[in-house]
C-alpha cells in the first residue's frame, strides 16, 4: 500500500488513507487490534457517545435485509464520564486519527459533550445531529437546518477540535442542511446516517425491530448515498466525508469523483472485519492503474 499517495487532510486532521472506520460499527478501534494494523486505517470514528451512559433499546437490535442491514442499538454506550476515564485514555495511544462521535438532547448538552472533549487524543468530533430536540417538541436536529445550525454553533464555541457534522438522509433537501451547518461554523460535513427503515415478521404478524423503526444500511442505500454526496459537495465548500453501502475500494473512488474528500466504512465491519484495509489496498490498485498520483486527486473528478 503505497500511503504517500493514499494521505489526505481532513479539516486539519491528517489520515493515512482516506477511509476511516464509521461511528457505530467500528467500537472504539481497540475491538479491531486483532484483525487489522490500525496504522493503516485513516481514522476511528468511535460509538457516540451522550452525557450520560445509556442501556440501548430493548428487543431485537439488529434484522438483515437484502442488500443492507436494520439497526436499532439506541445509542448504547458508557457516557462522557466512563469513556474519558476508562476508554480515550488507551484509544488515544492507537496509531491513527480518533476522531469522538457525540449525540445530546439539546445544542448545551453538545456543547458540553464537545468541551469535554477539547483534549489530547481526540482528533476531532463528529456531532451526531439525527436526535430529537427534547426543548421543542422532540424535532429531529437532523431536519431542521435551523435547529442543525444552533447545535453546531454551540459546538463550534466550545472546542478548537475539528467539527464534522453527520448528515441525516431523511430530509427533503440535503443541500439545505449541509449549507446551514457550514455557515454556523462546521469545518466538514459526513453523509449520510442511516435511513429510517422497518422489518415484519409475516408468521408472527409483529414488527422484528424491538424498537418498531431502525436504521438501515449498506450496498442498498449506497446509490442514495453517492446522490446525497455529489449534491452536498457542490453545495458547500467544505470537505465532505461519504458513507453508505461503501464495500470495496472501487466504492470509494465512486464516492471520492461524486466529490468526497474521504469516507467511512460502517455496516461492511460486520461482515469482513478487515473491510477498511482491504479497500484502502483496492483503492491504491485503482489509483495505480488510473495513473493518478494522490487519492486527493479523485476528489470531484468525475466527467460528463
């Protein structure tokens, strides 16, 4: 793997590939020590994390779909409290970019969440913005570019860490969400989340989610995806961070010329835990046979 042409720089974040493991399906790095050199993974994007530790959702959590996945883990994770004390301190020592994916119920528990994690070892935040406003009325920040704007501001002015926006895809215009969050100060925007989805037991005539809904991902909504990510890169000015059914590196480079300046990686973890590497090696074979000197160079290259 030749990383001198695989580097790119993410919001003043430096990475050795620009493939990066996705919040939620690649724990905190440390889970993937035994499968893969974390060295050549761009950067770990860890399970988000809220003010407070939280059990997940009951029932079912996890239904396979064709093409793709249901989740509905309901942010399981430890909290600020235990993850500063017992997990940043050893995810720190991983040799590339940790970048902390946070979600709150109000733009001050986010602004908290970043504060909190204006330290060494973190690299940058991810702010999680597909969660209800509990102050009015439960609005998804997510769909809301108002609401999505005061969550990044109050974020903006309490950490000097690079700020990355995930992107909900259930919106009518993305465009409308990526400008807004660039304008209140967000240095990239990833795209995009899950997109809400349901599966039915026929035989039992119940839902198999426990939670009813969850998110669905992989190859099946990568076309949305690649057409979410083309239109955010040409909305914004920042860099733009694509996820959505990416399996191979070919998948990247697709991503890469709709206008991504890098990507994660999530539900193909499940399947083959060595995905982030073997695309990164698929992605350098690509580039070699292209003739192209740095994966930068893909960026929004596509021809018409």
């Amino acid at each position: 793997m030749n990383k001198e042409r695989l580097a790119v720089e993410i919001a003043g974040i430096r990475m050795a590939t620009p493939i990066m493991g996705a919040s939620g399906a690649f724990g905190f790095g440390l889970e993937y020590e035994d499968f893969l050199d974390l060295a050549d993974v761009g950067a770990v994007v860890s399970k988000g994390i809220t003010p407070n530790p939280r059990p997940g959702n009951g029932g079912v959590r996890i239904a396979e779909t064709p093409a793709g996945m249901l989740n509905s883990i309901g942010l399981e994770n430890p909290g600020i409290e235990a993850f500063c004390r017992d997990i940043l301190p050893e995810a720190a020592k991983l040799p590339t970019a940790f970048i902390v994916n946070i979600s709150a119920s109000t733009p001050e528990e986010y602004g908290d969440l970043a504060e909190r994690l204006d330290v060494d070892g973190v690299d940058g935040v991810e702010v999680n913005i597909s969660c209800p406003n509990v102050k009015v009325g439960g609005i998804v920040f997510g769909t809301d570019p108002e609401q999505a704007a005061n969550v990044t501001r109050e974020v903006r002015k309490r950490t000097k860490k690079p700020v990355i926006v995930k992107l909900s895809p259930n919106v009518t215009d993305i465009t409308q969400m990526a400008r807004a969050v660039e304008e209140a100060g967000a240095d990239a925007v990833s795209l995009i989340n899950t997109l809400t989805g349901m599966a039915i037991d026929v035989e039992r005539r119940q839902p198999i989610l426990g939670n009813i809904t969850g998110g669905l991902s992989g190859p099946a909504v990568k076309p949305i995806a690649l057409r979410m990510v083309y239109q955010a890169a040409h909305a914004v000015s920042i860099p733009v961070i694509g996820m959505g059914g990416i399996q191979t590196g070919e998948d990247v480079a697709a991503f890469m010329l709709a206008g991504a300046s890098a990507v994660e990686i999530g539900a193909e973890n499940f399947a083959n835990p060595r995905a982030v590497v073997e695309a990164a090696e698929e992605l350098d074979a690509y580039l070699g046979r292209q003739g192209i000197d740095f994966a930068r160079d893909l960026t929004g290259a596509l021809e018409f």
